[in-house]
C-alpha cells in the first residue's frame, strides 16, 4: 500500500474519548488544510464514568495552551497525589500509591533498596514516611511540587479528578471555537470502498452522509467502525482479570475532598471513592461469577457516606484490547480500542497516548503502512505492561475469601511472573518496552503488599545510613506541615 493523504478526518463519538481527540487536533486547524468533524448522538449518550486521572493529563492541558486555573474551576476538579489501597494485603492495612518515588539515592544506591536493607538490620520507619506526596496525601494537603535540583525531596507529581461530563463540555466548546464542526446524529450505516476496504463515508439517520480520509473511532464499548464494521479482533483478557462489572453512583461530599482516590477491597471487587469539589464518584467493580449484581447493588449502597445523587447505573465490560488499534484507515481511541478496569485510572491516559501515536504516525498528514504497523505494536506493548501492573494487585492480595483467593491462584502473564521473580530475588524492577508505570510506582505495590527482597547486601555503616534516612524523614515532616489543606489550596486557585 503506497502513503494515502489524510484531508478530512471525522471522529465518530462525542465522549471524553471523542472530544479529546477534536481538542488535540483542533490546535492545528488554523495552519493545516485539514477538516475535522465530529459525529455524536445525543440519543446514545456516553459512559458517564472516567473521572480519576494519572499524571500525564498535565501534558495534554499543557499542549492545548490551557491554564491549569481554568480547566480546574471548569471541571470541578480536585489534585490527586495517589491512590489509597484499603483492605486489598489485608482488613484493617492500608498503603498508598503515590506518585512520585522515595527518598533521594545513598552513595549511588537507590533509596528503596538502601531502606529494604536497612529494615533487614532492624531499621523500622515505614518507606512512606520518605515520601513527601504520599505524606501530603495522609495529611490532607496538598502543595505544587518544587522541581529544584536542590530540592528532590520535593519532587512529586500530581493528576486530577474532575467531572466527566463537564470535562467534554470544556473540550467541545475548544474544539468548537477552533473549527472543529459538531455533526449530531446516530450513524446507521458505514460504506467501505469496494477495493480496498477503507471506510468510505458514513450515514446518518436523517440521511445525511459524512465522507472521510481518516476515522477516529470514539463509538465506545460499541466499536463500531473498528469492531463491527471492520472485523477487528478483540483479546479478552477476563482469564486474568476477571471483574467483568461495575455499578457507579454519585453522592453528596460529607467532607472535604481527599487529594488522593481511593480503592477499598470488597466481597468480589473494589469500590472506587472519587472526590470532587461538590459531589463523590463511587463505584464498585466486581466479578458476576462471584457476586449477583443485586448483593453488589446493596454492598455499594450500604457503604456510601453522602446522600445519593443519581441511581446507580450497571456497566459491562469485556476486559482487553483490540488486536489492533489502528487498521486501514481506521483508528480506534477510548473504549473502542480496549478496556481495562480503571483500577490505576489508565483509560483517560491511553486515550492521550492514542492520539499522540495517531498524530505521530500521521507524518505529513498520510497513512503508512509501515508506520501503522509500528503505532499498533507500541500501542499492545502499552496496554500489556498496564494489564501487568493491574493483575499485580490481585496476584499479591492478602484476602482470604473465594474471589480474592482465585484472584492469588491464577496464572499471571509471564512478563509479570518474571519480574515478580527478578524483585523477590534481586530487589530489582525488571523495566520493559512501553512500561506506562515507572519503577517507583511498582516498588510502591510491591512494599504495599509486604514483599521482601532477598539478596540485598546488608549495609557496612547501618548507624550513618540511618542518620541520612533520618534527616530526609525529618525535612519531609517539615515540607508537609507547611502546605495546606487540599480544600483550602482549590479555594485559592478557584479566584478568577
Ligand atoms: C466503570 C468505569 C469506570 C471508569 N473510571 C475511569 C477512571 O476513573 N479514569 C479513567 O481514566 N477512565 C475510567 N474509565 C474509562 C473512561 O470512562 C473512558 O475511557 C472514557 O469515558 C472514554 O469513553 P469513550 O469516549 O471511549 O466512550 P463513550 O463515553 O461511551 O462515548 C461514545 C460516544 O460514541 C457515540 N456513539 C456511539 N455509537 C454511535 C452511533 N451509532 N452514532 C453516533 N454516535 C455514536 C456516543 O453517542 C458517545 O458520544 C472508566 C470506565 C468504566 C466502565
């Protein structure tokens, strides 16, 4: 196939997914002689989840030129420092996710190997307490991290959780102003090019047609270019990852916002707590083959806190990806190209990196095969090594009761069972290709749920080292104690 040129370009789907990607592209409309239109059905509607982010969101507000202010009073978002996993190595024990690593190197080593091998020696601070974000996060605070060479104790990094709906809203109206056309309407029927199979043009129920070079498809869960037009593949990875359910609700806030998301444990699953500046997101993910839908109906309600706000909604899903993303001149971005369960809340950040590999494949505006092909390889590399991290949790879980025992039994890729292996017998994180959580975020897991490297050589001077640890456990205590409440910091940037 020789390069075939890209002019118009029309998203199907008006989700976070869709209007991500018309804002991403919408940058450009005033310098290129492209046309992006974007088709969307109010009829059908969206998801309506997706509301916790991981770091990389900074790049793609930072790309479209938006300030950090206005897209937090715009969505109602909050910071997120991390993830609190309750109850998931046991009842009652709890560790966090942060993001950002710990401590600063000893003598060339880094610090979380020098803290294992001092806690062999009887040293007995938690790896936490050399956290500067995860101590934020305990204490409620939350602060702009400090990029200063002289200061890595302070550096962290940060996402946000913010309001799905209103998140598309700020994007359409972006998109909007910058010549992206809106088209509403449900699409009934897609023309393939006799030849060589390429979309072609897609109508919609009021009989008009939209005619297309390239298509994004944003349709969601239902894929309906890549999936049932195209004959895409899907691999259902529900062999390792078997929660195949989520019931999401709404409420009132009763407190103030908590800078970090949290994950608590349940019967079958896990519940996701969301704080936003004026209401929770909740949900609870779970395995049917465990738990009916109506137990986990009542196990969600019974542990909400606010009064609700909407009626909780049922979602199913099929846990994988599709075999590729990007096929013809077809790419998939969002729920249409695979789906994970949102227990690292890595959907919104796949959605970016589709987009960038779909513009960066794009070169000078034509689709190539050669290139196709490598964007659909880095973009399987890319889910794989998420999919990892995401069994990790289960495969190392501390609970005892039927779904969480299965979960510890099952067999794991064996990407993951080797680097389970490299850290139990080296202390080392095994980085491969593609790997979306750096090694900071996989010692984290691995400290949460108790590992205990073997190998590590013992320390020659444990008094001086302990001495360093201390000092750095004491400026941390300092840099927490003068930040501000996470409530009180919004209440500043929200001043226009
Ligand atoms: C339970 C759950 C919790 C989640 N939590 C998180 C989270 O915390 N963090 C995170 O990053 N991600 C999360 N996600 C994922 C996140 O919700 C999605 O990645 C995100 O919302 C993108 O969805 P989408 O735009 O691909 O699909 P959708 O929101 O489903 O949008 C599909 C669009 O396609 C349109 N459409 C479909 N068919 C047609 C048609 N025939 N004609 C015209 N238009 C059509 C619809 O009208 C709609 O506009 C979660 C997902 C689930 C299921």
């Amino acid at each position: 196939m020789s390069a075939r040129a890209v002019k118009r370009i029309v998203i199907v789907g008006g989700g976070t997914a869709g209007w991500m990607t018309a804002a991403y592209l919408a940058r450009w409309l005033d310098k290129v002689d492209i046309q992006v239109s974007l088709i969307e059905s109010e009829l059908i509607g969206t998801i309506g989840v997706g509301e916790a982010t991981v770091p990389g969101i900074h790049q793609f507000i930072k790309d479209l030129g938006i300030k950090e202010s206005e897209f937090i009073r715009a969505t109602n978002a909050t910071f997120k420092l991390g993830i609190e996993f309750k109850n998931w190595a046991g009842d009652d024990k709890t560790f966090f996710h942060p993001f950002a690593g710990y401590g600063v190197d000893i003598e060339d080593r880094p610090f979380y190997k020098t803290w294992w091998s001092a806690q062999a020696q009887g040293y007995n601070e938690g790896l936490e307490k050399f956290c500067l974000c995860a101590q934020l996060a305990a204490a409620g605070k939350f602060a702009l991290p400090s990029f200063d060479e002289s200061s890595r104790l302070a550096w962290y990094n940060y996402a946000y959780h913010f309001d799905a709906s209103l998140f598309a809203k700020f994007l359409r109206a972006y998109a909007e102003q910058r010549h992206v056309k809106r088209i509403e309407g449900k699409i009934s029927h897609v023309q393939l090019n006799a030849s060589d199979g390429f979309i072609q043009s897609v109508s919609l129920d009021s009989g008009e047609l939209v005619a297309g070079d390239l298509f994004v498809d944003c349709t969601g869960m239902s894929a309906l270019l890549i999936g049932k037009t195209l004959a895409v593949g899907y691999d259902d990875w529900t062999h390792w990852l078997p929660c195949d359910s989520a019931l999401a609700v709404q409420t009132t806030s009763v407190a103030e916002p908590d800078p970090f998301t949290r994950s608590t444990a349940r019967t079958a699953g896990w519940q996701w707590h969301i704080p936003l500046q004026h209401r929770v997101g909740n949900g609870y993910v779970y395995s049917s083959q465990f738990i009916s839908h109506e137990q986990a109906r009542e196990e969600l309600l019974n542990s909400l806190t606010g009064e609700r706000v909407t009626e909780p909604k049922l979602i199913r899903f099929t846990t994988g990806m599709r075999k590729d993303f990007w096929y013809k001149n077809c790419v998939a971005i969002g729920l249409s190209s695979g789906f994970l369960e949102p227990l690292e809340s890595t959907s919104i950040s796949l959605i970016q990196t589709g987009i960038n590999k779909m513009t960066g494949f794009l070169v000078n505006f034509e689709i190539d095969e050669a290139r196709v092909a490598e964007a659909n390889r880095l973009n399987r590399l890319e889910y794989e090594r998420i999919r990892d991290f995401i069994i990790l949790h289960y495969s190392l879980n501390g609970r005892s009761n039927p779904f969480w025992q299965h979960v510890s039994r099952m067999p794991i890729p064996a990407t993951l069972a080797d680097k389970i292996a490299v850290f139990r017998n080296l202390g080392d994180v095994k980085m491969l290709e593609q790997e979306s959580f750096k090694e900071e975020s996989w010692v984290s897991m691995f400290y949460g749920f108790g590992q205990q490297p073997s190998g590590l050589p013992a320390s020659v001077d444990p008094q001086k080292i302990q001495a360093i640890m201390q000092k750095m456990k004491s400026a941390i205590e300092k840099g927490a104690q003068l930040a501000h409440p996470h409530a009180e910091f919004i209440r500043t940037i929200d001043t226009p």
